[in-house]
C-alpha cells in the first residue's frame, strides 16, 4: 500500500468509512477462490455511520480526486467504470458545477466531455474563458444507472467531496448548472423549479461566494431556444466578478 493509499485509508476511516481487506488480498487466500458478490464492497456488509467531510482532512484536490476514485460510500460506485472527482485551475475565480457523469463521463473518468462538455466548453469560451482557466466538478462523482436521478442518499454521500473541493478552490462565483446541483447548493426543496431558482444571485451557505443557477448544458442542447437565457444567467454571473 502507497502512503497516498494509507492516507486515502485514513480518510476514510476519519469519515466512518471501513474499508475491508478482501483475503484474496492476503498471501494464504486459496488459488483461484472467487470472491462472493456481495464482498465486493465490504462497507455495504454492515450499517455505516458517514461523517462529514472537513476540508482540513485533504492537503490538496488531488488527496481529494484521490480519495473520490476509491471511494466505495454507495452502491453508485458498483455500477460506475469511473468516478469523477473534477478538473481545471486550483485556484480558479469559476466554478462550474454539474449534476452528474453521464456515459461519456463515466467512461473517460473526466466531467463534460461528450456534446454537454462541447457546450460548456462554448459556454465558457463565450465569456472569454478557457476550460483550464475554471474548475468543472459534478455533484455527483459516479453515474447513477440510466442517468437516472440521484437518489437522496447517494447525494449525502458524495456532498461532502464538493463541500471540500469549493473549500480549496475558493472561487468568486459558482455557476450551478442544472436543478439537482441547484437544489443541493442552495439546500432548495427538491420540487422548486429552476424557473425560482434562475435569475437571481444567491451565495453558497456563508461563504459569501455568489451562486448563480442555469439549465444544464444537456438540457440546453434538447431546448436550444433557452440558450439565450442561459447566456443571460452566465452575464449574471459575469457581473458578480466585478
């Protein structure tokens, strides 16, 4: 086991996580013995008491990508090829904030890259921006099945990676695209329509960082007639930079 492994490990551990070691891990496991199904992940073997994330316990976003990777909080990271912890500038003035991966995203392990990324990648260049200039994480780090909804306790889960990664990135304004990255940051009921949400400038908890909701890209390439108010949400956000 590396040290990033060992503190990966740690983490973990400080979060009520327990990572199991499988016996096939060990040197007396008995050649060619199948693991069961269901001790794949062994933290889903017992009842798991999560605590919250401090972004004191990483040194840095790639402790946090590192531990994101490996995490095992929820039964989204069976199905998942790859987590999406997140990517770009460390110290970004925006932070582009999605829902969660969809197929391509799965597979490449990287967040907005199919034609949703495409558009976000125009997006941000329409405000004279580069992707390697903004952070782009999701709110959820694994694929949901279908690209379905996320299910509420698989958002309790993965909330504290984001709490941490907008904690060291610190940026001056938070773009939340989509509803379900909307309602988690603004702590929204989850039946308020983006049409209460979009439109105004709102700060994320107490940071005084300002948060400005728009549709998702994914969404904006279904209704191309909303781009024109997507743009008007992103000058918004523009505006707070000021």
């Amino acid at each position: 086991m590396t040290a990033l492994d060992q503190r990966r490990a740690r983490i973990l551990g400080q979060m009520g996580i327990t990572v199991w070691k499988s016996r096939l891990d060990s040197d007396d496991a008995p050649t060619g013995e199948s693991r069961p199904e269901d001790s794949k992940t062994g933290i889903f073997d017992e009842p798991e008491t999560v605590k919250t994330v401090d972004s004191g316990q990483f040194e840095n976003l790639e402790e946090v990508a590192s531990v994101v990777r490996g995490c095992q909080r929820c039964p989204l990271s069976r199905e998942r090829k790859n987590a999406v912890p997140g990517t770009g500038n460390p110290a970004a003035d925006w932070m582009f904030i999605g829902e969660a991966p969809g197929r391509d995203e799965d597979l490449q392990g990287l967040p907005f890259v199919g034609r949703s990324g495409q558009l976000l990648t125009s997006m941000i260049a329409a405000l004279g921006l580069s992707r390697d200039q903004v952070f782009i994480a999701n709110a959820i780090k694994c694929r949901p099945p279908d690209n379905r909804d996320p299910a509420e306790h698989e958002v309790e889960q993965c909330t504290p990676y984001l709490k941490a990664q907008i904690a060291m990135v610190q940026p001056r304004v938070i773009v939340a695209l989509g509803r379900i990255s909307a309602r988690l940051l603004l702590d929204a009921h989850e039946k308020t329509p983006m049409s209460l949400l979009r439109g105004a400038v709102h700060t994320y908890e107490k940071t005084g960082i300002p948060l400005i909701v728009t549709y998702h890209p994914a969404y904006l390439l279904r209704s191309p007639d909303q781009k024109r108010i997507a743009w008007q949400d992103l000058l918004l956000a523009r505006s707070q930079m000021n």
